[in-house]
C-alpha cells in the first residue's frame, strides 16, 4: 500500500478516501441503500467507472499481474 504526502497531495488538489467494507457487515440496510443509490446514478448517467481493459475470464491471472503493475488507470474488467 502506497504512502501519500498529505501537504503535496493537497497542494495539487487531490485527496485519498477509502471505506473497509468488512466493518459493516452488520449494516446491510445502510449499505444496501448506499449501492441502490451508486445503482441509481449509473442508470442516470452520473456515475461512470472508468473503464481502463477488459480481459476474457481465462486470462483472470494476467488481469491480476496487470493490476499488480500499478499500470491501470481505473476499473479492470473480466469479461465472462
């Protein structure tokens, strides 16, 4: 996991924000209304992952080295 500078990413208006899903197993309602909502703006068209490569499902171990690299600019896809 990378180390982020908190004076440079602010001087070039960046941030980092991240959520552990895995302490709210217990709050399904919430989250489920938190995914309704993410659900909700792809299907209006204001939330649009980035889609950076997509791979067939047997290539699932080079999407993963491909991940590994740090070379993706947003969402790696397998293709089923």
């Amino acid at each position: 996991m990378p180390w982020f500078n908190p004076v440079a990413l602010m001087n070039r208006n960046r941030s980092v924000f991240g959520v552990n899903l895995g302490h709210l197993w217990h709050e399904a309602p919430k989250i489920r209304t938190w995914m309704n909502a993410l659900v909700d703006g792809v299907n209006a068209g204001w939330v649009r992952p980035h889609v950076d490569r997509t791979f067939p499902l047997a290539q699932a171990g080079e999407a993963q080295a491909y991940i590994e690299s740090r070379k993706s600019t947003g969402k790696v896809v397998l293709v089923i």
